[in-house]
C-alpha cells in the first residue's frame, strides 16, 4: 500500500497566503497593529481589520467581548483568573491597535484590583504579567513597581526585577536600577540565570554610558567667536582680544568721545507766552484740605447695634434637632434590594459602559493617570 507524502507548508508561505486573502484589510491597517510578543491569531486579526469598514463586523466583536465579561461574572470553576486572561488575550487579538476604545487598560485595573490581596495569587507568573503589562499602559509605571513590592507581588520571579530595572533605567535612575537587579539576584528570583544575564547587559550598558561621558568631558570646547569679528588670513584667535559686554567698559570707552548736543525748542522755553506761565504756575496750588478729602467724609460707625434676623426655630444661629420619623420598608422590596446591592457589588469590577464610547475613552484616560486610585490607602507605598 503506497504511503501518502505529507505535503510540508512554509509559514512564511502560509502567511503571505493569508495575507493576500485579506485583501487591502492588512496594507490598509498595518501601522495600526500594535505588535504582540507571542505573535497574532491572522483569522482573528483579518476578521478584526475588516471591522473598520464593516459596522455588522464591528457590532459583533462587541457582543462577543460583552459575553466574555459576562463569563468572568459567571465563572464557578477552581481558578478565578482564568477568565480575565482568556478576555485580556480576546481584546489584544481582536483590537489590534488596544487603543482607549477597546478597554483593555479598564480590564486590566479590573482584574488586577480583583485579586491584589489574594495570596493564592502573589506568586502567580500569570497575574504578575498582568500587572507589568497594566504598568506598560499607564504613565507613572513606578507606582505600580513601589506598589508590587510594598505587597509582595512576584518577588518570586525575575520578570518583575528585570522590567522595574528597565523601566528606572529609561528615567535615567541607574543606582536605583542597580539596587532592584541585586535585590532580585539576592532573593533568588527565578530563573535565577535569567536575572543574571539582563543583570550583566545592565552593566555593560552602564560601563558604556559613563565612558561616552567622560570622553566627551575630556574633548576641548569648541573656539567661540565673538559677533561681528572677522578672521584675516592665517590670523590667530588667541591675538584677538575678547568681547566684552560690561557696561561699564563701554561708558569707559565714550568718556573721551565729544557729548552729545541737546535739541532745545525756543518756543516751548519762550517766557513771553503768558498760557506757559499759568499751566506751571497751576502746579503749585492743591486746594483746601476738605477739596482734597472730599472722597473721605463718610466716617465709619459702630457695628454692634445691627441684629441679624434669625431663623425660625433656631437658637443663637444653630439648627434644633427635629425628631427621626421612621421610614417603613417592606420586607419583599429589603430583600429585592439587598439581592440588587449584591448583584451590582459582584459586577462593579465589570462596569465598562461598552455602550457610549467616549465614556469608556475618559474612564482610560483617568486611569493612565492615577493606575491605584481605586486601591485603599493602607496599600499604597509610603
């Protein structure tokens, strides 16, 4: 019986296939892509690329997205954070760009929110990655580090040491960088070898950095030339002699030159017109001293003798106390509101408002801001 051959498929092959099958999807959209580290879904990527020109497309990635919140509400399996990785991966694959619109940044303070205090989940790769890919998204990411490391999340791993010490490096904090990489290297974090070769690219990029610096430290200032002064052929800039800008040397240098001429009206300084006489002569009088007061004549009185009206039943300006008149409740319409508080207590993590856009934009912005305002007090790093 003859053996069927197995037809073996480049990948770059395959995906240029899948490429031309987009259409102008891809060539149209590309910038907008925001790249992923372990690579894209090209069916979820195509349908998601179609979506800019096709509202039906667009409409149900919506409901979909919609659906997989609901699923983080109704999960009752043994491991609550499956859920919220399965949505975050379904939003970066089906929005490509991850922009405000997609709410991913508003699922990632959801779900990190959810289970900071949980110690089943400090040592978690999975929730830390969350949280270094939350701080990736906000502007003050050494908040989320300081806050991290004042509760002991992923201490454990080397990802957490070798993303703080990055991040303190590209603000130029290398001593504190420095400080995070040993701490890790001290604490074993794992792997272990990981840590120590980003630790040791960290120094050589340390040792170079401070080399370009004292280089450029030992190199001669460029010669500076002076405005207005022109070299002749073969002339030194030593010869010349400097520029100086003190006042004082240019008064110096006009005291021997011959003082100026002063242009003098002989009309306006003519004492035969009598109008020039009287405007000078108007000066010397100011009037009585009740003329220069006149503004002045109100004189200020007692304010004790005016009473200000009270209030009806009050005394001396505060308010009596009036009775509590009890509010009957029914017990049906308690327990329809209690169910209503809890309902809405479990969902407050899921509260995107899908439905208007701009709401969702501004909800993004205020937590690129403040990534642990709604985080207790007690928690934050001092």
């Amino acid at each position: 019986m003859a053996e069927t051959a197995i037809e073996k498929v480049d990948p770059e092959t395959e995906f240029l296939a899948s490429k031309r099958q987009t259409g102008y999807e891809w060539e149209t959209f590309k910038e907008n892509v925001r790249p992923l580290k372990r690579g894209r879904n090209v069916n979820l990527l195509n349908h998601a690329l179609k979506s800019y020109t096709d509202n039906n497309l667009k409409n149900s990635l919506y409901e979909h997205r919609r659906k997989l919140i609901e699923a983080i509400d109704e999960y009752k399996g043994e491991d609550p954070l499956l859920p919220w990785l399965q949505c975050i991966k379904w939003v970066q694959e089906a929005f490509p760009p991850c922009g405000d619109g997609s709410g991913l940044v508003v699922i990632y303070e959801k779900c990190v929110q959810a289970f900071w205090d949980s110690d089943r989940y400090k040592d978690d790769l999975r929730y830390l990655k969350v949280w270094l890919e939350y701080a990736d998204n906000c502007l003050d990411a050494e908040v989320i580090y300081a806050f991290l490391e004042a509760n002991g999340i992923g201490k454990t791993h080397s990802d957490f040491y070798i993303s703080y010490g990055l991040h303190l490096e590209s603000k130029n904090k290398i001593k504190t960088a420095n400080r995070i990489l040993e701490l890790g290297i001290s604490r074993n974090a794992q792997p272990v070898e990981k840590l120590k070769a980003a630790y040791r690219k960290f120094v050589a990029r340390s040792m170079a950095r401070s080399k370009a610096t004292d280089d450029s430290m030992e190199k001669p200032p460029a010669p500076v030339r002076s405005f207005g002064t022109v070299l002749a052929k073969g002339q030194n800039r030593t010869h010349l002699a400097p520029f100086r800008s003190d006042p004082s040397d240019s008064s110096n240098s006009r005291s021997g030159a011959a003082p100026l001429s002063v242009y003098k009206d002989s009309v306006g300084c003519d004492d035969s017109i009598p109008h020039q006489t009287d405007i000078s002569n108007s000066w010397h009088t100011l009037g009585p001293r009740a003329e220069r007061n006149k503004e002045n004549n109100a004189i200020p009185g007692k304010w004790k003798s005016y009473k200000i009206p009270q209030r009806p039943g009050t005394r001396t300006g505060i308010a009596t106390a009036s009775a509590c008149i009890p509010v009957f409740v029914d017990e049906e319409c308690q327990e329809s509101q209690n169910v209503k508080e809890k309902s809405k207590k479990s969902s407050c993590l899921l509260q995107l408002r899908w439905e208007n856009e701009k709401d969702l934009k501004r909800e993004t912005e205020q937590i690129r801001k403040n990534p642990l305002r709604k985080f207790p007090q007690s928690s934050l790093p001092r």
